[in-house]
C-alpha cells in the first residue's frame, strides 16, 4: 500500500511539474517585459478598483445566499443560521484560493457540519448540497458562455474550449437532476452503509426536486454571476480597457476554464495568459492584457482571502487544519 501511494504521490509531482513548465515556457514565451508590466499598473484608476472589490463582495454574499437555499431545502429544520453558511462558505473560499485542489469545497462542508454535529449523517447531507450549489453555479456559467459565444469576438482556439465546457456541463447538470430523482425517504439501520451514504448524498440534492427552491438559488447564482461579470468590467476600466461588456464576459469565462483545475495555488500564470491571449482578438496587446490579467485575480483573490482568513481565524482553523481536508479520512462517518 506504501509502495502504491508513492507512486500516486510521484505521479502527481511529475504531472505538475510538466504542466508548469509548460507555463512558465508559455508565459517566457509570449510573456511581457516588467517594464511594459509596470508601465500598465502606472495609470490604474483606483476608483474602478474599490467598485470591482465591492462587487466581488456582493458576488460573494449571493452565491452564499444561494447555498442557503440548497440547505434549506435539503436538511429539516433547524437549519443552520446564514451566518454559520457565509462562514463556511468564505472559508471555503480561501482554501481554494491559498491550497491546490478544490479543497474548499471540503473546507465548507467541514465548517458548516462542525455546527450540526448533532444530526446523524449531516457531513455527507452537507456535501450532496455542495454538489447541487455547483450544478447551479454551472447553469449559470452556462448562460454567461452561450452569450459570450454568441455575442462576442471569440478567438479560434477558444471556441473549442468553450465548447469543451458546455458538454462537459451539460453532462453534469443531467447527472445532477438524475441523482436527485426517487430520493429514499426515511433512512433505516437496516439499509447497508453505502446505500445510507448514497441516500444522505441523495438528501442534498433535494432542491433539484423542488422546482421553486431550485429557480431561487440558480436566480442567486444567476445575479452572482452578474455582479462578477460587472467586477470583471469595473477591473477593465481601472487598467484603461475600453472594451464593450462582452468582453468582459469572455475574459470571466476564460478565467474559470484556467482555473477548473487549479493545480497550484491559483493557477498563476496560467490565468494571466488565458486572459491576455482571449483579449488579443479585441485589439488588447499581450502585456497590457497580462498586466490587468494580474490585477482581475489580485482583486478576487483580496476578496476571497480577506473574507477566507476573517472568518477562518472566527472558526479556530488554520491553513495547516485545511490541508488536512485534502485527506479522505478528514471526513467524519455519518
């Protein structure tokens, strides 16, 4: 067992390694100079900064409001209190934004069953609504990626990406709405513990059975999207980019697609160059895309970050507890 989780370990430290240099060669490659780079920071306008931080803000309080919406409908009362799910939700925020991997998806499930440790199975409850809040999150993703594709000047090499994107999330929503059907009600010790699981799993993707629940949240996401799409475009202003809102939509785009695997913290590099060549075919040129490339997710992550060890340091957690998320056996049985 030892000899075979060095070989995953090893595995994962080659392929890492090979994608970043793939990275680093891109960005040697088509990178920019420090002094375009500095030169493009040089008339940043700070007004359009505070309005693209405090949009983010809000982007973030109705994305919360939304798994909010998913719990509500998955877990029976007492539900757990907004402020216990913003919690969780902006630690969660934090370990993705700091660790690689989607550890924060395990971070906010981890925080938020810290609150209901009463409940029988509320981990594996907790992690179906997880899985729902993502599905609608990919719904609305999938309406900003129809209407950048349709509307806006989309490079070759992207279209195929985007493409990419919506089979893949197509896929995910129909498998969403499948586990979500004959949910086994009122889980009995008899059932083996994996078909308990399963049912616990099951129990959070109860909204998807609740048509009006299920139009609330994806309208949260929906309005989450939105106020990123105008943080996207308030960044665009502060680094003297003119470009119609489209444009925006298929820099947000490009950035979740760079980063949906985030195999180092943020991705960085990797980000910074799928914003800058997206913008080429809008007449941005490549230092002055990567240049606001490195201020777009300077912006997000401040938000993230701040809110992430704000409410970290609330909940008595430390970077090093949310590594130890990563493990399986972080997850407590039901």
């Amino acid at each position: 067992m030892r000899l075979a989780l060095a070989r995953r370990v090893g595995l994962r430290v080659v392929l890492v390694a090979l994608l970043l240099a793939v990275v680093v060669a891109i960005v040697v490659w088509r990178g920019p100079s420090l002094d375009l780079l500095r030169s493009a920071f040089t008339l940043v306008r700070w007004e359009w900064i505070a309005a693209a931080i405090a949009l983010n803000l809000l982007s973030v309080a109705v994305r919360a409001l939304a798994w909010r919406t998913v719990i509500r409908q998955a877990m029976p009362p007492p539900h757990p209190r907004l402020r216990a799910i913003f919690s969780a939700f902006c630690v969660g925020l934090l370990a993705n934004a700091v660790l690689p991997g989607r550890i924060g998806e395990l971070a906010r499930v981890a925080v938020l069953a810290r609150r209901t440790r009463a409940r029988r199975g509320a981990w594996v409850t907790l992690a179906g609504t997880v899985f729902s809040h993502r599905v609608f999150d990919l719904a609305a993703a999938l309406v900003l990626v129809a209407w950048v594709l349709w509307v806006g000047s989309v490079p070759a090499w992207a279209v195929t990406s985007l493409t990419i994107v919506i089979v893949a999330g197509v896929s995910l929503l129909v498998l969403g709405v499948l586990g979500a059907r004959n949910p086994e009600r009122g889980i009995r010790q008899e059932l083996g513990a994996v078909r308990r699981l399963v049912s616990l799993a099951r129990n959070g993707l109860g909204v998807m059975r609740a048509p009006v629940p299920a139009a609330v949240a994806i309208l949260f996401q929906c309005a989450g999207w939105g106020l990123q799409l105008l943080a996207v475009y308030a960044a665009m202003r502060a680094f003297n980019i003119e470009e119609p809102l489209v444009a925006a939509g298929l820099v947000l785009v490009m950035m979740n697609v760079a980063m949906i695997f985030p195999l180092w913290p943020g991705n960085v590099g990797l980000v910074q160059a799928a914003v800058a060549l997206s913008l080429l075919s809008y007449g941005i040129d490549y230092a002055h895309g990567f240049a606001f490339g490195i201020g777009v997710q300077a912006i997000e992550a401040s938000v993230g970050i701040g809110l992430g060890l704000l409410f970290a340091a609330r909940e008595g957690l430390t970077l090093g507890t949310l590594r130890e998320m990563e493990r399986p056996a972080a997850a407590p049985p039901p």
